[in-house]
C-alpha cells in the first residue's frame, strides 16, 4: 500500500475571538450571539475576501483564516480593529497572528505550531489589539504605517520555545481607553472569577486534579445566591496564560478574582490560594492547604470547603467595609435600617427574616445606601445556610 504523503505548506495565520464572550454570553446571550453573526457577515469574511485570505473555520466566538502573505493578514487585522473601534458594535476583538509551516488536512483545516501560535498570541492579546510573532514582524516591519511594541518572549502552552511578539499600534482607535470601553459592566452583587490553578507537581498527567479543585470551587461559590460566580468556561479561557488580574476583571466584569496552586508529591498535596481585588490589584486573603493524598475526591471536597470557608468572609467583610463608605440619601431609608439592626442582632430564624424585609423597604427608597445592602447580604448569607424561611 502506498504511504500517503503530508501536504505542508508556508502561511500567514490570523486567529480571532471575542473578548469577555461567555461573560457577555451570560448577559445578553440571543442579542450577542446575533452580533457576532453579523460582524462575521459584515465585516470579518468581507475584509478576508478583499486581502484574498481564506476563511479556515469558525467557532462560537472565533474565526481562523490563511493569508499567503503576512503583509495581507496585516492589513486585514488593521482593517477589522480599526473597523471596531470607529464603530458602534459593543463587540470587541483579539487577534493574533503568526507565519510558519502548516499541515493541511483533507478537510482544509490547518494543524501544527504554525496554526497554533496563532491562536496563542490571540489569547494573549490585548482587547481590541493584534500581537504578531517575531516572523511576521520581520516580513511586515517598515512595509506599512504602523507602530510595532515589542512584547518579549512569551512561553506560549504547549509550545516548547518561547516565541518573540510584538503588539500592533493600528491607529487612534487602539488606544487603553477605548480598549477598557469594551469591558462588561460590573454587576449590582459581589463578583468573582475563579482561575484554573496552575499544576506545580511537574506531571501533567496532574492536570486533571489541578482542573478538578477549581470546578469544585466554582460550584461551591455558586450556592451563595448574593454573589455572582463566573462560569467554568469563561475563567478557563485564562488557562496556560500569564495572568494580569486586572485585565482579567475588566474582561470578565468581576470584582474579585481567585488564583492559586496545586502541588501533589510524596503522598501529600499542598494547595495555595489567594484573592485578589481586580480594580485595586489589592490581596485581600491569601491561604495554604496541605492534606494526606488518600481519596482524590474525598480531598477535593475538604480543600473546597476549608477554601470557600476561608475566603467568604472576607468577601463580605470587603464589600461591607466598601458599602459603609456611601452615606444614605434617604432619611426615611436610614431609619429603616435603624430598625433592622435590633432584629439581626437576635440571630434567630425570625429576626433574619424581618431584617431582609426592613433591608429591602430601605433599599426602595434608596438602592444605593450600602450599609443596608451589606446587611441584606448578611441576611441572605443566613438564610442560605437555613436560619431563615
């Protein structure tokens, strides 16, 4: 039987994807979703086709495409951002570009490191930016009128050599201002994102245990019914990434953000966690646990617990210290609170329930007076653990 031969080639590769997609997905998900359709329809295969690229393949909130030459993915990717930010699309993109040897499947498709830095350096762009690798500098560089930041060597997953980027400047429309404008708003209850954990044990076969601890957090956190919890997909879109954690709450629209460690040797696993304010960049908590390997997911369940146990006070003791900053605007809303106070303090299933009903009566009045909406976030606290009806 004939050995049938790989097709190679040389292309210029051009990785897209929305930013804060799943965070936007959960807020508006029909009227994204038709969004991006319509930008994909409008504005992305339109430019592809004018700079003679070939769309390879599309996904929820990305597009893969092949340029022959990496001047034309250039001009392309200056095209669609600049687009972008002169418009009026709440939308906003990242794109990454490379120029290497690719696979060519039977299907189409493009494999190999050549394709996959592409979508790498995307997920390490920044929001409404392109970041090309040191190849596609050196073919484009004093070939068109742009400006060139050169972003050092990144040690991008799963690929064995770091690779040189440079961040594009494409016009006035890239700048940090407009970039930020792209960010979800930050919701009216406590906000946290819980990253993936990075795998220290030196084994990546470990991977799954380090993935593990951070599902079993997420969905812990997600019980308390005052604090909003982003999903698994959203965070996980930060895996293998160097993490800035501002950026991360600006992309996602969250207060807090969790990071952390996992380690397994010897028959022990250490796992060391903290939380981060992503507006002030400020430590709030940080933790370290340190168990017997014996049952994988007995531990998981212990570890999860300790750590939402540990860092839920200091949630709310954070959102409280924030909330007594803001004086009330309503007279009649403060005595409302005035009135509460007695009945929490008699901590029984009753007093929680008439504190929620005199909290909400004062927030009607005033929804931004945070000392009552600390306190109806303490109640709910209580009532979530079964102290009141």
């Amino acid at each position: 039987m004939t050995e049938q031969r790989v097709q190679r080639r040389l292309a210029a590769i051009l990785a897209a994807d929305v930013v804060g997609y799943c965070a936007l997905m959960q807020n508006a998900e029909e009227a994204t979703y038709a969004e991006f359709e319509r930008l994909k329809r409008e504005l992305i295969e339109p430019s592809l086709s004018r700079h003679e690229g070939r769309l390879i393949k599309t996904t929820g909130d990305g597009a893969l495409a092949e340029f022959a030459s990496p001047l034309a993915a250039m001009r392309s990717a200056v095209e669609i951002q600049d687009h972008l930010a002169s418009g009026s699309s709440p939308l906003r993109l990242r794109i990454g570009i490379n120029l290497g040897d690719v696979i060519v499947g039977q299907d189409g498709d493009l494999y190999g490191d050549g394709t996959n830095i592409a979508v790498r350096l995307e997920g390490i762009a920044d929001p409404g930016g392109i970041l090309i690798s040191e190849k596609v500098y050196s073919e484009v560089e004093g070939k068109l009128d742009l400006g060139f930041e050169e972003r050092g060597e990144q040690q991008l997953k799963n690929i064995s050599k770091p690779v040189r980027t440079y961040a594009v400047h494409a016009g006035a429309h890239s700048t940090l201002t407009e970039r930020l404008s792209a960010a979800p708003p930050l919701p009216d209850k406590p906000s946290i994102a819980v990253l993936p954990f990075e795998n220290m044990s030196g084994d990546p076969e470990q991977e799954y245990f380090a993935d593990g601890m951070v599902e079993e957090i997420i969905t812990a956190l997600s019980q308390f019914r005052w604090l909003f919890v982003i999903a698994r997909n959203s965070s996980f879109t930060f895996k293998g990434a160097a993490v800035d954690v501002k950026r991360v709450g600006r992309e996602l629209g969250v207060r807090y953000v969790l990071e952390g460690s996992v380690r397994k040797a010897a028959g022990k696993v250490r796992i060391t966690g903290q939380l981060i304010d992503a507006v002030t960049g400020a430590h709030i908590w940080a933790g370290r646990f340190e168990r017997d390997l014996t049952d994988v997911f007995a531990l998981q369940d212990e570890v999860t617990v300790a750590v939402v146990s540990a860092i839920q006070p200091k949630l709310l003791q954070t959102e409280i210290a924030m909330a007594a900053r803001r004086r009330p605007e309503s007279l009649t809303a403060y005595d409302y609170y005035l009135r509460a106070l007695p009945h929490y303090y008699l901590a029984t299933r009753e007093g929680f329930a008439e504190t929620l009903r005199l909290a909400y009566r004062a927030l009607e009045l005033d929804p931004r007076f945070g000392l009552v909406a600390a306190g109806r976030s303490l109640s709910q606290l209580q009532c979530h653990v079964g102290l009141c009806h």
